[in-house]
C-alpha cells in the first residue's frame, strides 16, 4: 500500500515538473517578434510623388527647353534639361548614379545599391541607349514621339559627394508624356522620391 502512494505522489511530481517545463518554454517563444521594430525600410523618411512639366519648347532645338530645378528635399535639388526637360542632371555637391534590377523594391533600396556594381555613375540620365543594358530611364517611341516609354525598375539615387557627407536621395519616373502635339510642346512627368539610408 505504502509503495502504491509513494509510487502516485511520485507520478503527480513528475506531471508537475513537466507542465513547468512546458510553460517556460512557452515564455521564450515571442523573441523573433521583438526584432521587428529594428526592421526599417531603407529609403526612409517621407516618400512623395510629384507632378513636373517642362518648359515649353521646340524638338528640332533641345536647347529651347532651357532647365528646370526639382527639389529633393530641403534646398537639395536636381536639374532637368535638354529635349523637352527628359535629361537628368545633379546639382551641387551630388553625384547621379543608376540601377536597373527585378529584385529590389523601391522601399528598401539603400545608397550602397547604388554607388557599388550594379549601380553605375553617370553625368546625365535621360535617353536609353544601352538596349537591353539601360543606361537611361526612357525609350524613345516611334509610334508616339512625344511619350516616352518608362524603362521599368530604372531606379536613379543623387548621391551627396561633399567630405562632410549629407543626405542621398532615390527616385523614379512613374510617368512620362507630352503637352502639345507638335512644336512648341513640353514634358510631363510624375516622380516618386524618398531619403536614402547608408
């Protein structure tokens, strides 16, 4: 009788041991949650998309269309230039560079994307004249001269070159069309920007 109680009192100490072993683990399980919060986009800030037009000018003369400043942010800004204000050019102490790929999304694009291969550096983004290798983030359409076709996931960064460093910017162009049919006309397009992280 007495080794049947001690056996019982033996077995209810070992379903005892084994509930509080299943409830600690429990307690542990929501760690990978707690890594969340840290997990931030990499272009960060305010994202925002805006609607540019172009001088007016003649296509026969690029040279008419003269140059229009977008801001980036604060007093940073890049320059659009040339034929009907397609040509992307930097402004101050920054640098333009360009990255074409399928596999990064806008949102977590970062400087190092684009100042390391595959990204280029480059003077002017406008025209694509590397074929299938774009180097610019239109195509010209024989069908329609006056809208480009969009380059997709064409991605340009204006990169501050200055020693003391500064903010770096992505965007891209969402649309691209005309005012006019003929001369004079001018460009219309729709960007989207945002602030790099390192």
């Amino acid at each position: 009788m007495k080794l049947t109680r001690i056996l019982q009192s033996a077995m209810a100490l070992t379903a005892t041991a084994m509930v509080a072993v299943s409830c600690q683990k429990n307690s542990e399980t929501p760690a990978s949650s707690l890594q969340l919060p840290n997990q931030v986009a990499a272009v960060s800030g305010i994202v925002t998309t805006d609607t540019i037009y172009g001088n007016w000018g003649y296509p026969a003369t690029p040279s008419t269309y003269g140059t229009i400043k977008v801001q980036l942010g604060g007093t940073d800004s890049i320059a659009l230039t040339s034929f009907n204000n397609s040509f992307v050019q930097a402004s101050g102490s920054y640098q333009l560079y360009y990255l074409r790929t399928t596999t990064i999304a806008f949102s977590a694009l970062s400087t190092s994307d684009f100042v390391n291969p595959p990204g280029a550096p480059s003077g002017s983004i406008g025209l694509n004249t590397g074929g299938t290798t774009p180097n610019g983030w239109y195509n010209y359409n024989p069908s329609s001269p006056g809208n480009p076709l969009l380059v997709s996931n064409f991605y340009i960064a204006a990169v501050n070159t200055s020693p003391l460093g500064g903010t770096n910017y992505a965007f891209y162009f969402r649309y691209a069309g005309g005012d006019g049919t003929g001369s004079p006309n001018r460009g219309k397009y729709i960007i989207t920007k945002g602030v790099l992280n390192p």
